[in-house]
C-alpha cells in the first residue's frame, strides 16, 4: 500500500510539473539549459527591457559529433567557420546590448520604436576573421501577431521537459515561410500571400534612407496577422567605404553595401515560433495547397533529421489551350520545366 501511494505521488507531481510548464509556456515565461528567462509585458504596456536567453552552452556543443563540422576544424583558413552558430555570435552578439520591447500597433509605431531606442539597436563590427564582413547595422523585430516591437533575441526551441530543452521532442507544430527582400522587391509580396496563409518570417535589408518606405510596407500588410518583420537597417556611414569584406589576403573595402542574405536567413531562422521552417526565395511562388501537402506527410518531419526537398518549377508558355488542358485534365507536362541544382 505504501509502495502505491509514494508510486502515486511521483506520477501526480510528475502531470502537475508538465501542467505548470504548459502554463509557463503560455505566459511568455522562455527557458534555457544555462538560464531562465522572464518576459513580462501587455498590449498596454509602454517599453520594457527584458533580459535573454541565454544560448552559449549549446552552441559551443554544436557540430561535436558532426564528422563534417570536425574535418572543418582540422583545415586552418577553415576553422573560425566550422561552427555555424558561433559565427553568428560573432556577427550579432545581441546579448551584449541593451534590449527593450514594446506594443506595437501601427506601423508609425514600429518606426518610433526604431528611433526611441536607436542606440541600442545598432551593432557594431564585430568580426574580422577570414571570410567575414563589417557593415554596422540596427537590427530589431516587429511581430505582428502579437503587435509588439523587440530587440532581437533568438528564441529557444519550443519544446521542454522538466526545465530542459529536446530538440525533436515536438516532433512537428507547423511551419513558417521564411523570405528575404529589399523594397525594390516587395511587389512579390502579394502573391506570397495569396499562397501561404500561415506563418511568415519577412527579413528585410533597406538603407536608414529607406525606413519611410518601410514603414509604408509594414501598413500594407498589418492586417496580415502572421507576419514577423526582421528589420536590417544599414547604418549611413560617415567613412570612405560602406563594407569590408575578410580574404585570405586581408580586408577589401568597398564602397558598396553587402546584402547579407544568409545572415538575414540565419536571424528568420532563430525568429521561428514552429518547429519547421520552409526557405523560400521572393522570386518563387509557392502552390496554395503546399502547407497541407507538408501537413499530409509530417510524420516524417518527426524525425529532427528529416528534410523536404522541395523542387521548382518554370511556366515556359502563356498558350491558353495548355492551361485548359493542365487544370481540367492535369496534362501539365508541357507547361513547365523543372529547375535543376548543378
């Protein structure tokens, strides 16, 4: 009898414990394996700091029982690259800098929040190792799903057992269009949209002479409630160059400014709610019934190391004859190619 009811115990402390982590969860309250984070905070609430999670042990461990991370390691001019999540340390080191978050509910506020907290938003150069770049940058989000304003913070995977972090423990909770644009590109964003009605991570790389233009797009798609804004802005330099770039031979400078795209990838990435992400260029479409087809088969997403491969495809003829004959009878053979990967 005894042995049943301390059997008991263990196994009603143990539902309470995830009970009160589900909870936790809900309230916004972000944990990690070295540190726990608290983030407290309203839709009426005026700007916050808020402190970090904290990501440093992990991201050492990263690529340790990775047989390509290692050989990587072994090859000199290679070894400052062989650890992905610590060169993107190296170039956003956003737990150095003060943060701040705050509501959101227009896009004229995004754009103040911009310049209330200008300072802070800004980073510096960081990094001069061998195929690295300098170009200081202000960097924050703008998720309209919640209609707040923050600095940037990676966020943990959102998956927990007793206080410590499993990787593929979800197993599979969605997936979010990650895209990256400049505004001279944001006349695709329509028919983005028109095709993916879920969640969307929106990188953005524009000028400090831009942010008009950018709080224009942001009033364009507000409504739009899934979007989750990566805001890059490249500081106006007051210097005879815009960029370096990082050789083998030394610094190039350059009079021109370096469109990051794996990095703003890299920060839509850490900004994902969902355990999946879909990268998807501006210029490609996706099929409106894609996000169910992924759905149909997301079993096989269960496994953290499974990836979908999804291939593209060209229209190679505006002939209406074919297109009947592609939606009515699905002879579409003759009305594409598709994109080969050399």
């Amino acid at each position: 009898m005894i042995l049943f009811l301390v059997k008991f115990s263990f196994c009603l402390l143990y539902i309470i414990s995830i009970y009160l982590l589900q909870y936790l969860m809900k309230s916004e309250i972000k944990t990690s394996i070295s540190n726990i984070a608290f983030r407290f905070g309203s839709l009426t609430s005026n700007a916050k700091s808020i402190s970090y999670s904290s990501f440093e042990q992990v991201d050492r461990q990263y690529g340790e029982n990775n047989t390509y991370v290692q050989k990587l390691l072994e090859i000199k001019i290679l070894k400052e690259l062989s650890n992905e999540k610590q060169c993107f340390h190296r170039l956003v080191p956003y737990e150095k800098y003060p943060s701040h978050f705050s509501t959101c509910l227009s896009a004229a506020q995004v754009i103040a929040f911009f310049n209330n907290f200008k300072q802070d938003l800004l980073f510096h150069c960081q990094d001069n190792t061998t195929f690295s770049h300098c170009q200081e940058f202000y960097l924050f989000l703008y998720d309209s799903k919640n209609d707040f304003c923050t600095s940037f913070q990676r966020k943990p995977c959102s998956s927990m057992m007793i206080l410590i972090y499993i990787d593929n423990n979800k197993g599979f909770d969605g997936v979010t269009l990650i895209t990256v644009i400049t505004i001279d590109r944001q006349n695709r964003l329509p028919y983005l949209l028109k095709r993916w009605k879920h969640d969307i991570v929106l990188a953005i790389s524009v000028l400090e002479s831009e942010l008009a233009q950018v709080e224009a797009l942001i009033n364009s798609y507000i409504e739009y409630k899934q979007i989750t804004f990566v805001i890059y802005v490249i500081k106006t330099m007051n210097t005879p160059y815009k960029s370096i770039l990082y050789d083998d031979s030394g610094p190039i400078y350059s009079n021109n400014a370096i469109f990051p795209i794996n990095l703003l990838r890299d920060l839509s990435i850490e900004s994902i709610d969902t355990t999946h992400y879909f990268i998807c260029d501006i210029d490609a479409f996706p099929s409106k019934s894609l996000y169910d087809s992924i759905v149909l088969h997301k079993e096989l997403l269960y496994d953290h190391k499974a990836v979908f491969v999804l291939k593209l495809f060209k229209v190679i003829t505006r002939s209406k004859k074919l297109a009947n004959q592609c939606r009515k009878y699905g002879l579409c053979n003759k009305m594409y190619y598709i994109e080969t990967i050399n």
